[in-house]
C-alpha cells in the first residue's frame, strides 16, 4: 500500500482501522448468528424428514392393502379421479438479512369425489395420510432450501471476515507503523538540524 506518511494520512488510517474493526465485530456476530440458524434447521429438517418418512411408510402400506382389497376396474376408476384441487403460493421473508422462501398449499374439494361404497377402509386412510403428507412435504422443501441460502450467505460472510483478520487489518496496522516511523525519522532529523543550527550559531558568536 502506497502511502504519504503524514500525520493526516495517520489520523486516516486509524479511522479506517476502527471501521474496520467494527465492520470485523458485525461480520462475525452475523456469521455466528447464521450459524445458530443453519444448526436449528438442520436439525429441525432431520425430525421433519424423520417424521414424513413414517407417515409416507405408513400411507403406502395401507395404500397397498387397499389395492390388493380391491377390485382392479375399481382401483383404475380411482386411480383416475381428481376429487382435490390444489393451490400453491410462495412468499418470502427475511432471515439474519437472507431472503427465504415460504410455501402454502391448500385443498380444495371438487365434485369428483370418491363413494363410499367404492372404497375400501384401508384407502380411505392412506388417502387422509397423503392429505397430511403435502405439507409436510413443502415445508422440508422449505427449510431445505433455507437451510440451501444460508449456507451460501455464511460462506460469503466467513470469506468477508477471513478477508478484514487477515488481509485489510493486517495492511492497515503496518501502514500505521510504517507512517510512526517516518515520522519519528523525520522528527529526529528535524532535531538534528535543529541541533546543528544551534551549534553553528554558537560557534559564530564564540
């Protein structure tokens, strides 16, 4: 870093090394404020899926047994019917500073709807448990992708306070000792000529 080594040019430098120091202090409470996010999804997404996986497990099983109840034309007749319409809508909100996705789904009847009679007790539960399942299912997606963002937003922020420990700060503080010294070289220079006028002056008045 080229320098004038000025005592104005000193007076500058420190306030850039006292920003840099705060900007160091926010950067690593946000980076471990990230952290204690991404470590609570995480853990957060391992029950869910935890959870989606015995719910899914338990649908098939009675998804099965009610097709093997079944008649076959009855089983295809279903198989072919949309009695649920389904909506999406997706929003988003602010995380430590991060964007993320948010995700709602809703059921809405339509007239297709299975009678009573053409089903079995076996699928009318796999049916509610796959009602469940949707959810479930957006929401992992949901903490999965946040989970995604934040990763990459402590990256950067980690990259950003590696950067200010061990780059910028590191030059500032030796520009601030490279300038000290010139300045003390150039006070004692300033001395020495003092010294050497005074010296000059005595001789001629001797």
């Amino acid at each position: 870093m080229r320098v004038n080594p000025t005592r104005m040019e000193l007076l500058r430098t420190k306030k850039r090394t006292q920003l840099a120091k705060k900007g160091h202090k926010l950067l690593k409470d946000k980076r471990d404020g990230l952290m204690r996010e991404f470590l609570k999804i995480v853990r957060e997404a391992k029950s869910l899926r935890k959870q989606i996986d015995e719910l899914l497990f338990a649908s098939l099983r009675h998804f099965v047994l009610a097709q093997a109840s079944m008649l076959p034309e009855a089983v295809d007749i279903l198989r072919k019917l949309k009695p649920y319409s389904i909506s999406l809508a997706v929003s988003e909100k602010s995380m430590m500073g991060v964007k993320v996705p948010e995700f709602t789904v809703s059921l809405e009847s339509k007239d297709e709807q299975i009678g009573v009679w053409e089903t079995s007790r076996e699928l009318d539960i796999a049916l509610v448990s796959f009602q469940k399942l949707l959810p479930l299912l957006l929401q992992l997606a949901t903490i999965e992708k946040t989970a995604e963002l934040l990763a990459k937003e402590i990256e950067i922020t980690r990259r950003r306070v590696n950067a200010l420990e061990y780059v910028l700060l590191p030059q500032l503080q030796q520009v601030i000792k490279y300038i000290r010294m010139k300045l003390d070289e150039q006070e004692r220079a300033a001395i020495m000529t003092v010294m050497a006028v005074k010296r000059n002056i005595s001789e001629v008045h001797e």
